[in-house]
C-alpha cells in the first residue's frame, strides 16, 4: 500500500505552532549575566538598537608620545562632547575599554548604542564617529578601524541592528561582544602605572572600562 508524504492540514498546523513556540522560547530564554547597560535599555523600553564598533587608537608617529592620562583625556572628551553634537543625538549608551599592546600603544575599543527606530546606517555613523575621533578630538593625531564594515566576519554577529527581543542576537550583543570587549586585560594597568610613575602620579583611580546611557 502507497503512503502519501504529502502532510495533512492538521499536520501543518501542528507543525506551525511547535516551531512557534520554539521562537517564543528562544526569545524569552533569559540572558545570564545580561550587561547592565543593557538591562537598563530593555528596562526603558527599547526593541532594537544598532550597535557599532569602533576602535579608536593614535597614528604610529604619535604612539609613542601619547601617555594614558593624555589618552584618557581624549576619550572622556569624546563622550562628554555628545550633547552638542548630531552624530550621537540617537546615541542611547556606549561601552569602552582602554588596551595597551607593544603594536599600538594606548587604543580604545568602544560599542556605541544607536536608537534602531531613529537612525539605521551602522557603517556611516561608525565613520562619523571615527572621523570625529581622528579631526576634532586628536586634531589629527588619531585613527580609527570600523568593525561594522566587515560583519560577514563575524561568527555570532552582536553588531549592526539588533533585536533586544530577540534571543540570539541578544546573547551575540551581551556575550560576543560587549563581554568580548571588557575582558580583563593585565598590560594596560602595567603601563598605567609605569606612565604614573614617570611624572610622579599615582594611576590607582585610572578607569581602563565602563559603560555610560544618555537617555537618563
């Protein structure tokens, strides 16, 4: 006796429901360990946010020069210029981390959080900011690299649009991404305290990442 393959109405339905609920548990699973930054964003009521990362360091010939004290001048500029600027109206938040290796010197890897329902090109705002870094907060001095230029790269994308609904991406964001990014680092407190010490100032307060909302 033949048997059809074709699936009975009953079937499909059942078959639509299942891999509905499938989505609705991938999508309220919780997050352990969810950033605070991002707990807070949810907690005001965002659905979606462009994500950008940028990495912010100094030209090769000014490596060298630049201390960490300097450096950290530029960064906290960078951000306490925000309110009397257009490239971060939509920005609702951002998380930095201050590196240092015998390649680069000082640099910056920062995640800036975009309102998705305002702006939506990652890569153009992640220039702009870049662009900003390089010609008005180091006059020149700076460069910059945009991570949103290769997201094909990325195996657990948690950059460009992000659905904070979503449970996948939301893991990718708070995982791959923003705890990729604050990870521990031993040289950068090492060289602090070196730059401290060569100008008779202790770098005990010296903040090497943190995380900050503009929408409080």
């Amino acid at each position: 006796m033949a048997y059809s393959t074709n699936h009975s109405p009953i079937q499909n339905y059942i078959t639509r429901v299942i891999a509905m609920m499938n989505q609705h548990q991938s999508t309220t699973e919780p997050i352990i360990n969810l950033h605070p930054l991002i707990a807070n964003l949810k907690q005001h009521g965002y659905k979606r946010v462009l994500a950008i990362r940028v990495d912010l360091s100094m030209r090769e010939e000014h490596q060298l020069s630049c201390s960490s004290m300097e450096f950290n001048e530029y960064k906290n500029r960078l951000w306490n210029n925000r309110r009397h600027n257009k490239i971060f109206q939509h920005c609702i938040g951002w998380v930095w981390k201050i590196e240092f290796t015998n390649k680069c010197n000082y640099h910056c890897h920062c995640l800036f959080l975009y309102d998705a329902d305002a702006v939506r090109s990652d890569i153009y705002y992640a220039d702009k900011i870049g662009k900003y870094w390089v010609n008005s907060i180091t006059k020149g001095k700076g460069t910059y690299h945009n991570c949103n230029r290769n997201k094909a790269k990325y195996m657990h994308l948690g950059i460009g649009k992000i659905h904070l609904t979503d449970y996948e991406e939301l893991a990718n964001l708070n995982d791959a991404v923003i705890f990729y990014l604050i990870k521990e680092d031993h040289l950068i407190r090492d060289a602090v305290y070196q730059d401290g010490a060569a100008i008779g100032l202790s770098a005990r307060n010296f903040r090497t990442s943190g995380y900050s909302n503009n929408f409080s």
